[in-house]
C-alpha cells in the first residue's frame, strides 16, 4: 500500500511532465509520427476529474502510509498495543471516506 501512496506522490509531483508527454504523444501520433503507437493511446491522458479521482485515493491511503511508517520503526515490534490504535485510527478514517463518498 505504501508503494502506492508513494507512485501516486511521484506522479502529482510529475504532474506537468507526464501530462505535456502524454499529449506530445499523443499529437505525434496523430500527425503520423509514431506508426507503431496504438490509436488508443488517446485514452492514456488523464482527465482533471482523473486526477481529482487520484487526490482522492492519495487522501484514503494517506494515513495507511503514516501508520505503516510509524509501525516500522525500530521501537514498535508488531505488539497488539502499538497496532491497535492504528486499527482504529484507520478503521475511523476508512469510515468517514465511505460516508463521504456514499453521499456524492
């Protein structure tokens, strides 16, 4: 889950890049550059409701990533006392996210 959360940062991050790359393809393409290039590159460029959608899933995977990286340190052994809160912490947090979303 952490690599996700993590890929989805890098690509907000690349956001300019990979979209001016994506739609320089994309004109490649149709101008007849790219002979080997599927037709159906077109449907790789993200929408802003796509990456509104990503904000999304980064903000539901936010705190999975917090408590995975606190977890990990050297003072927590994987005991139930240090791995509860984070279960209800995140079960809270899965909660409200469903809440949300079931109301749009």
């Amino acid at each position: 889950m952490g690599g996700d959360y993590n890929s989805l940062t890098r690509a907000f991050d690349l956001r300019k890049p990979l979209e001016d790359f994506v739609a320089s393809a994309i004109q490649r393409n149709e101008n007849g550059e790219y002979d080997s290039l599927p037709s159906s590159l077109q449907h790789d460029e993200l929408t802003i409701s796509d990456w509104d959608t990503l904000q999304d899933i980064m903000d539901i995977l936010e705190p999975f990533h917090h408590w995975q990286l606190k977890l990990q340190k050297k003072e927590h052994f994987g005991q139930l006392h240090d791995i509860f809160p984070a279960m209800d912490k995140l079960l809270g947090q899965l909660e409200e996210s469903k809440q949300l979303y079931e109301s749009i």
